[in-house]
C-alpha cells in the first residue's frame, strides 16, 4: 500500500486488531442467519510525512451506506459543543445574513440548525441518505454527496462560494484526503476560513485510544502531518484549539494560501514543537501502542470473565463504533455481554456488527438492575453519568475499559 498523501510505500506498522466488519454495520435479526463481511483492520504509518493510516480494504461507499447508523444529535454535549462553536465563529468572523456557510459532512443537522437560526444562509453536505433526510426535515439545504474538487467546482458555478466552511470529524473519514483538502482551497472565498476538528494523533498515542481505530476512520492525525498536507493543497494553517472532545481533538483553522490575510498565531507554532518533542516524526513513537492495547484488551476480557465467575450480571451503554471495535478485538459475545443499551431509535433492535449483542432500549437497563454498566463511548462519560445516576440506587456501578478497566 501507498500513502495516501504522499504516495511513499508504506512499511511502519502501527497497530494490528485483526480483522472485525464495519464499525457501524449494524446488524437487523434477518442478518443474524447471513454471514457478515469481515475486512483485515490494520493501521501504518508512512515514515516520508508521518501520516497514520488504516490499510485499504473496504469501499468508501460501503462503510458509509445510505442506513449509515450514527446522529449527531442524540449526543446532548455536542450539541452544545456544537452551539457554542456557531457562537463564537460567527462573533469573531462576523457572520451574517450576507454570509454563506457550508458544512461537510453535516450528518442530522446538528451544527447547521445553529447556524440557521442566527439567520445565516448555510449548505449541508452530506452523502448518507439517514442523516441527510434527519437534516432536511430540520428544513436545511443539504447536497447528498462526498465532497471533493468536483463537487467544489459545481457549488462554485452556483454560487456558493464559502464564507465559512465547517468539517467536523470528517478529515479522518476520507480516502482521498488530498482531494477533499483542495476542495475546500477551491470553496472558500478569497478570504474565508475553514475549521477542521478531529482527535488528535498524540492524545491517541498517549491514552492508547485504540478502540477509535476502525475502517470509516482512513487517518489519524497530528498538526504536524495536516499542516503539511494543507500546503500541499492550497490551504495554510493559522490557528488551532486544543479541545476535550473525543479523549482529546484539535480545531484546526486554515484560509486559502493565496488570498487569506489572518495572521499566523503563535499556537500553531507551539503545538508543532509539541509533537516535535514527542517524537511523532521517529518509529520508535509508534513501537509500543500494540502491546499497550493487547493489555486493554486481556484487562477487559479478564474483567467480563471475572464477574461471570462471581455471578454479576454486566450490561453495556452506548453501541457506538469505538465500542464495536473493543468488543471485536476483544473477542466479546453475548455470553459474556448480554445486551447494550442505546436511546438512536435507528440502533434500536439491531444487533452489534461482529459480536452480535442486540441493542435494546434504556427500560431493559432498569428492569434487568445489573452490578454493572460498561460505559462503551467513554468520550460521553460525564453525560452517560448523569443521565443513568440512577443506577446508583440498587448498587450499580459504572465501568470503562479505555485507557485502562476502571469501576467508576
């Protein structure tokens, strides 16, 4: 395999989980009496530019189908995350009716809703067919596509050229990220912004985060290898938030190389140096994230096996992709997970991909009063926490497996 910006052949394994489907192929009972594709999941890194990268083995278009499973919007702290965010850009970019915005990869609706109701015109941009009709019934124009040059090219010819332009957890999901950067270099008017956001490479390294390694994310990413990446297609980097979401993200602001006129702030040049100091340009950063994971994986399973021994029922929150991923890797079934609780009606009755644990409704977690409720999407913990505290009054106890088991 080549990489994917640069081309280098790449030779640097990062982390190997086997093989497991497609995180958020989500499983109807009609399914069960099918086989189910199952793809390698291997991650390298190229040693020219550093980018990480998962090995080619599934179709784009089959990883984000038109049943694609995940709305932003049954998450209540990204919305606010969310709210917060069209807050502050259109304050410090001066947004207004005169402005256009466009989202890539604007799933249910969650963010743009925001911005229509500040009164700026705003484009979606999202190719699955779920979300996108969950975006229109919200009354927004959206464009079902993958986004690129071409697609750049005729929103241009419209007139639609980007005042702001908005790519939330979407860098990681593309194949062709260089296409998708110059896309938006072709978008954005001579002196509009485009912000990315999306977790970032060192915190992954740091918390052995590996359970967001699966086939939808094609990269993972670090400020160094995306300014990089932006140069080489027409965008520059001029500023960039460290944030909480996600075990630890970046919000990357960048204008076009040509025309932008926003003044390089010194956070770029010091998040750089960061990485620099950590090492993320040698293989030797990267020798020991699989041993780190094996021993979250051996920590989960001896957990699951143990509380069987002594008769404690466990059932799970969140049938999230990160927790499919865990769960294969791990090699965990219904014998030993019986059930994971989810409020996506789109999830409801579906079965996990891999493990095949059906997800039911949140009465089964109150019915059933089991000792034990595996938090699976730990980046939502404090939101998991105070929605279920109710747990707390027949001694139930909260567990979450990344970075480490731990009984909350």
């Amino acid at each position: 395999m080549k990489c994917r910006h640069c081309h280098a052949e790449l030779k640097l394994q990062f982390m190997d989980l086997g093989s497991s489907p497609p995180s958020n192929a989500y499983l109807s009972a009609a399914q069960l009496a099918v086989p189910e594709k199952w793809y390698p999941l291997r991650v390298l890194t190229c040693t020219e530019c550093w980018l990480v990268q998962t090995d080619d083995c599934a179709h784009y278009a089959e990883l984000f189908s038109d049943d694609y499973a995940y709305f932003s919007s049954f998450s209540t702290s990204w919305l606010i995350h969310s709210r917060r965010y069209v807050e502050s850009v259109t304050q410090r970019f001066a947004l207004s009716a005169a402005s256009h915005v466009v989202e890539v990869a604007a799933n249910d609706g969650y963010l743009l809703q925001y911005v229509k109701q500040a009164g700026i015109p705003c484009t979606g941009i999202e190719p699955t067919s779920s979300t996108a009709r969950a975006a229109r019934a919200r009354e927004l124009d959206i464009v079902e596509e993958f986004f690129g040059v071409a697609l750049a090219e005729r929103l241009l010819a419209q007139g639609k050229a980007a005042d702001l332009m908005v790519a939330n957890n979407v860098l990681a999901h593309v194949p062709d990220i260089n296409d998708f950067v110059a896309g938006f270099a072709r978008l954005l008017k001579p002196n509009g912004v485009a912000t990315f956001e999306f977790p970032h490479l060192t915190q992954l390294v740091a918390k052995c985060l590996f359970d967001t390694i699966y086939h939808e994310h094609f990269s993972y990413l670090s400020l160094t290898v995306v300014r990089r990446i932006f140069e080489a297609n027409g965008l520059e980097v001029f500023d960039v938030d460290q944030l909480d979401t996600q075990g630890g993200s970046l919000r990357v602001f960048a204008q076009r190389r040509d025309t932008g006129q926003h003044a390089v702030e010194n956070t770029v040049a010091k998040l750089l140096q960061d990485e620099a100091r950590a090492g993320i340009g040698s293989a030797t950063y990267y020798a020991d994230f699989q041993s780190r994971a094996d021993d979250v994986r051996d920590g989960l399973m001896a957990f699951l096996i143990e509380a069987r021994r002594e008769g404690k029922r466990v059932g799970a929150y969140g049938a999230a992709a990160k927790g499919n991923t865990l769960l294969n890797y791990a090699g965990v079934r219904p014998t030993l997970l019986p059930w994971v609780v989810d409020r996506n009606p789109a999830k409801l009755s579906q079965y996990m991909p891999g493990s095949r644990i059906p997800i039911v409704e949140e009465w089964r977690l109150k019915h059933e009063r089991p000792d034990f409720v595996l938090i699976l999407p730990w980046n939502l913990k404090t939101e998991v926490l105070q929605q279920l505290a109710y747990i707390r009054d027949w001694g139930g106890q909260f567990v979450c497996a990344v970075p480490r088991i731990e009984v909350l």
